[in-house]
C-alpha cells in the first residue's frame, strides 16, 4: 500500500523558522493543515513549533482537532455555510466571513450556545476570491458590531489563491487604512490578518507594513516552500511528507504504443517520444491517489511518464539496480499531498512523534 511518510520534526523546525522571524514584527502566525486533512498530529507540531492557533477550511477537521483535546485557538478558514452556524460556533473561536446573511445566522447560533463568536471580516483587495469589496467594509463591519454574541476579531485579507495576485506594498497599505477605519468605528484594536504562504518572502525580508499583526500559514511550514514563486525558504526543510510506493512491474518495452491511437484513460490524446526500448515500471499509486504531475521521483534516474487510475509507469531504464517489489519514494507538491492525504488508499505513517 502506497504510504506517506510525515516528519512532524520537520514540520516543527520549519514552523519554527517561520514564527522565530514574525515574533520579531509582532505577528502571530496560526498554522494550517488543511494540506494534510488537519491531522492532529501536524496540529500539534504547528503548536510546538510557535504558532498562535490553528486554522483549516473544513469543519469536519477542526472538530477532529477539538475531539484530540487540542485547546489553542481554532480559526474556520472557508467562509462558512449558513445551514451549519451551529457548527461552526461549536468547533471554532473564530471563522472567516464577507456575508451578513451568514453573520446574523452565526449570531443566532452563538446566543443560544451562550459563547463569543470571534470574526475575522475578510475584504477583497482584488484577488478575487472571499471577501467585501473595500467600498461596503465598513458598512459591514457596523452591522457584525451590532450582533450579539459575535466580537470583531479582526479584519484580513487573501491573496495569491484565485488571481495569483501577490502581495505587495499598495494592497498591504490598503489593508491598513480598511483595519484604522474599522478600529475607528469599533473603539477598539483589532488583529490584522494579511495572507498565507505568499506573504512569506515580505515577512522574512521585514517588509509587511507595521501594523499587521497575524498570517494564516500552511505550505510553508509544512513543504518549507513560500508560494510566490515556490522556493524553499532559506534552512527549511523540503522533505516532511514523502511518498512510497512499490514497484509491481519491470519490462522493457518499446516507448511508441503499438497500433491505431486513440484516447487515454481520462479522455486525451496522449503524444510520444521515440526513444527505443527502455527500461519501465508500474507502480501501485494512480491519479485516484495523487496528481501525477506534483510529485518527483527522489531516484535520480527515474521519471514519471503518466498514469491511469492505478498505475503509475515509470522509466527506469538508467537505474539497473532496480527490482519488482522496491519501494521508491516521491517529492510531493501541495496539491499532490492534498490529494494523497484524503486518499482512504494511502497510509499516513509519522517519523519523530
Ligand atoms: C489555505 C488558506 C491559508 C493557508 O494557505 P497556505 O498557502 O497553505 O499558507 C490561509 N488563508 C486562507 C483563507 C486559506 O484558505
């Protein structure tokens, strides 16, 4: 069974990394594991290594991390849906929102559970995603005040998700002028949450404007990679999660498929390269598992020449020491972990627990 290898020191030491330079600017980072399913376990690192609270988008994941006894402070990521107001309150201090239908039902919600619904009112600074167009948040701001049993936690912003907008000096500034006005009207601070895993290189190089005060952080402190340009952060660690998976089959066999061609598996007219007889294998992981395309075969010779639903085929012909039943490990992407870790036909398995 194809098994993904997760290396919660690693996972650790790069949230340490991340956190060590914010404390340094006053911003909390809340890690994110949604890549990984929000595994307790990865939870616990995040904590471990410096991090504030946790966030993830899905409420099936942060009531998991409530159920494992995990107390710090946990942040619904996704707006949330307005038919599961009491969820939400029950399994998050604070949740992400742009609509005021759903904040009269969280309010609801929270009255009759007899808690304080933490906010984080989210404004579109031009990404294109969650969030109010900066003309209407104040608006929308006065109306959440004037909810009961909801609190204004604070005001944030997402980047780099939908657009590939990145941030950067103007959208930052206008983060803060939206946060001021907010304050203003609120009488009180408010936490500044100005992005993800793009933020990083602005973050490290102590260019995020004072006056943030919070990131929401998940591919960096798990793949150690910011999500700019996807480069490693300089001492991170590239290799938490690894996949392995068997080798059920080693043939040479030609590289032109024989006979008329028509469709793949999955609809498409797949081209080919000519390169004579070589080496191949099959490997037990197919698209069902894993995006093919995010994940690196770690053997130098080897690389993936596609996939079925089940079967990944490799060539293999410059690694002779190669044998049916070898494992070989793969490099992951995030979407590919994303991938890998909801498969119910892949085992999770931790190093360093
Ligand atoms: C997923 C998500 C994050 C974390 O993104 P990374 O790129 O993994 O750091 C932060 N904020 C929101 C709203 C998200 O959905």
């Amino acid at each position: 069974m194809p098994r993904l290898t997760i290396d919660l020191a690693k996972i650790r030491d790069n949230t340490r990394l991340v956190t060590g330079s914010s404390a340094k600017f006053g911003i909390d980072i809340f890690g994110v594991g949604k890549g990984l399913c929000g595994l307790p376990e990865v939870a616990r690192s995040m904590l471990a290594g410096g991090c504030a609270g946790i966030g993830d988008s899905r409420l099936e994941n942060l009531k998991v991390l409530r159920d494992s006894g995990i107390d710090a402070e946990l942040m619904l990521l996704r707006l949330p849906e307005l038919s599961r107001a009491e969820e939400v309150v029950m399994y998050s201090d604070i949740s992400l929102n742009s609509e005021l239908s759903t904040l009269r039902a969280l309010s609801v919600a929270a009255v009759r559970a007899g808690v304080s619904h933490g906010v984080l009112l989210m404004v579109d600074l031009g990404d294109l995603r969650e969030g109010v167009w900066p003309d209407e948040f104040t608006q929308l701001v006065t109306e959440t005040a004037s909810l009961p049993g909801l609190r204004v936690w604070g005001v944030g912003t997402n980047l780099t998700c939908y657009g590939g907008v990145a941030p950067d000096d103007r959208n930052m500034n206008e983060l803060l002028r939206l946060s001021r006005l907010a304050e203003e009207c609120l009488g009180y601070e408010l936490q500044v949450s100005a992005g993800n895993s793009s933020s990083i290189n602005m973050l490290l190089s102590g260019q995020l404007p004072r006056g943030v005060t919070n990131l929401r952080i998940g591919e960096a402190l798990i793949l150690g990679t910011e999500t700019l340009e996807r480069t490693l952060i300089p001492g991170a660690h590239s290799d938490a999660c690894v996949l392995t998976a068997e080798i059920i089959e080693l043939k040479e066999k030609p590289s032109l498929p024989i006979g008329q061609l028509g469709q793949d598996a999955f609809g498409e007219v797949p081209t080919f390269v000519d390169r004579g007889v070589r080496r191949r294998a099959i490997v037990a992981l197919g698209r069902q598992d894993v995006a093919i395309d995010g994940i690196k075969p770690r053997n130098p010779g080897a690389t993936v020449l596609g996939g079925s639903s089940d079967h990944l085929i490799l060539d293999v012909h410059d690694c002779p020491e190669l044998r049916v039943g070898d494992a070989l490990d793969f490099e992951v992407g995030y979407g590919a972990m994303l991938a890998l870790a909801t498969s119910p036909y892949v085992r999770k398995q931790y190093l360093n627990s």
